[in-house]
C-alpha cells in the first residue's frame, strides 16, 4: 500500500527539495555573473509586481484552480471552523510573536554581532513579513499536501480582503511608526493576478471542458495533463526572484544566516498552533494542512515591495524581507513533508 502511494507522486515532487536547491543555487549565480538577465528582467514590471514572475505564478496557480468546484465554494460556509483558525492564527497570533521572536534575538541573543540600528531594521522587516500571510504560494503548498482546493481559495480569498483593512495598522502598531503607506496598487494588482484570475481562468475552462467532454474526461484525461506544471512553475519562480538578488545575498552571508534563525523559529510555531488547533477542532487533514500552510508562509511580493517603497532597495529592511523569500521554500518543504507523515492524525 505504502508502495503505491509513494509511486504516485510524481518525478519533479518526490525530489523537489533537491530541484529547490539547485535553482536557488542557478538563480544566485545569474544574478552573480549573468546580472544582465536580472535586469532586462526587472524592466517588466508593474506596481512593483514582477511581470514575468507573475505569469509563473500563474502558472503555478491555474492547474489546481481547474479542480475548483463553484459548488463546493458555496459549501464552505457549513463549516467554518477552518476559516477562523486561519483568520485567528494570522491576525491575532502571527504578527505579534513575529515581533516578540525577532525583538528577542535581534535584540538580544544576536547583539553581539547586530548593532541597535541594523537591530531596528531587521526587526522592521520582520514585522512586514509577520503582518502578509501567504496568498499565491499556499496553493503549491496546499496541492503538496492534498488540501481541500475550494476550501484554500475561501481561506486565501478573506485573507486577502482582510489585509487591505488589517495590514498597514498592524505594522503601523508594532513598528511605532505613524502613517506608514503601502503601495496600494501593488497589493490590489497582486490579489486580482494571483486570486481572481486564475480562479475564474479554471471555473470558465472546468464549465466548457465539462460540458462539451464531460466531467470523467475532466477529471481522468484534461487535469492530469497538468501534472507538474505547478512545480514546474515554482522551480523557474525560485531561479527568477533568486537572480533579482544574488549580490544581496552574496554581499551579507553571515547576516542572512542571522536574520533566518528566527524567521525560521516563527515559521515552524504559527505552522504548528494552527495545524494542531485543527486537530483539536477535529478539522480533516484537507483543511488542517492548508490552514497551517497560510500563516507559516508569507505574502513575500508584498513584504518586499513595502520595505522597498518605505525604507529603499539597498536597506537592511529589504534585506530582511528577501530572506524571507530565501528560507521561505525549504522550510515550506519540510512542514509539507511533517503534514504529509502526519496525516493518519486526522479524520478521515
């Protein structure tokens, strides 16, 4: 039985803590040495979205849409447990323990090796990581863990709205600062790339394949010609925002290993309070995981431009937030693998 399952996932996601790597590794060494590339690249760009990164994501994104059922959207509202933890997990609970973990080990465990001033900014980019929970990246996730797909859109969806009213005062809050802005069209263009579209891209191609092919041949033949494209998608992702900064990286390693302990620390708590507050909620696995998966990952787009617009491209601020990118995947990774092997935990 064992067998069997472990022969159906696939070449690209059996190995794709491997794929990973190297294209973190390819993507580093572009910008390095093919630093032409990163920057024709960054010319496409709109409200500081990345155009060609975008696409990927949609890329990523469309396959496990053409599964949404509109139905079974609808149906979500029956049981709404899942939506609070996950509401709950990223308000209430995420950006403050953000901020008290990070405080503590920029402030003091790290201070011998971080002056106040970098202590400030590292800790500034914490807070906008901790403050965008994950909207494009937790459908990789969720679809690694088998998550219930209509129920992921639903939690991604009110995340979504819930940021454009909660984000700015959380971080104006935290961070001490008056008056903090955000880049309003980045966000928004963001939510519409990454949700709406490619949403309604797989309810209109789900209703007309169905309804000239049927709904065996949707499900048996058109879906499975997807298979790896999502992780496919994620890999040419990875080498893209890793090229935009591959001399930041190069240029800070001991930092970076400093600012990632505690991002790392925060990502596996929130991760764990939400999937076993499922648990106890006696939510199913489908749900449980994708819950977990929303508030361990960060709405990093977001997180990046913000600290650009606020503090400049070459800021400690920013630097804090693109290793949040940098950890953001293997340890993503690893909670997959942890939700996976902890399946048999949760209803059938």
């Amino acid at each position: 039985m064992n067998k069997t399952k472990y022969s159906d996932i696939g070449f690209f996601e059996r190995y794709l803590t491997v794929w990973v790597i190297i294209c973190m590794i390819m993507g580093v060494m572009i910008g390095k040495f093919l630093s032409p590339i990163p920057t024709i690249l960054g010319k496409f760009e709109y409200a500081n979205v990345s155009i060609p990164i975008a696409i990927l994501i949609w890329i990523m994104i469309y396959p496990m849409m053409l599964k949404v059922d509109f139905k079974s959207i609808k149906n979500v509202g029956k049981n709404p447990k899942g939506l609070f933890v996950t509401w709950i997990t990223n308000w209430l609970i995420k950006p403050f323990t953000m901020f008290g973990i990070a405080y503590a080990f920029f402030y003091i465990i790290f201070s011998n090796f971080i002056t106040p001033d970098l202590a400030k900014s590292y800790l500034a980019g914490a807070v906008l990581l901790g403050a965008a929970p994950c909207t494009a990246m937790v459908f990789v996730w969720s679809h690694l863990t088998k998550g219930n797909v209509a129920y992921t859109v639903v939690q991604v969806a009110t995340n979504d709205l819930i940021i454009l009213i909660a984000f700015t005062p959380t971080v104006a809050f935290l961070l001490g600062i008056s008056g903090v802005s955000i880049p309003w069209d980045t966000l928004i263009l963001s939510v519409v790339l990454f949700v709406v579209i490619p949403l309604a891209g797989g309810i209109i191609t789900r209703s007309i394949v169905t309804k000239n092919k049927g709904i065996d041949y949707f499900q048996n033949i058109f879906i499975p010609k997807f298979g790896n494209i999502t992780i496919i998608g994620l890999l040419l992702t990875l080498i893209i925002i890793f090229s935009f900064q591959g001399n930041v990286i190069l240029a800070n390693p001991v930092h970076i290993i400093l600012i990632a302990v505690p991002l790392i620390i925060q990502t596996f708590l929130i991760f764990f309070i939400a999937y076993s507050t499922s648990k106890i909620l006696k939510l199913p696995h489908d749900i449980a995981a994708p819950a977990g998966m929303i508030g361990a990952s960060n709405f990093f787009e977001l997180a990046v431009a913000v600290a650009i617009a606020l503090f400049g491209a070459q800021s400690p601020v920013a630097l804090a937030t693109i290793v949040g990118v940098l950890v953001e995947v293997p340890v993503m990774l690893v909670l997959v693998r942890i939700a996976n092997k902890t399946k048999g935990w949760f209803l059938k």
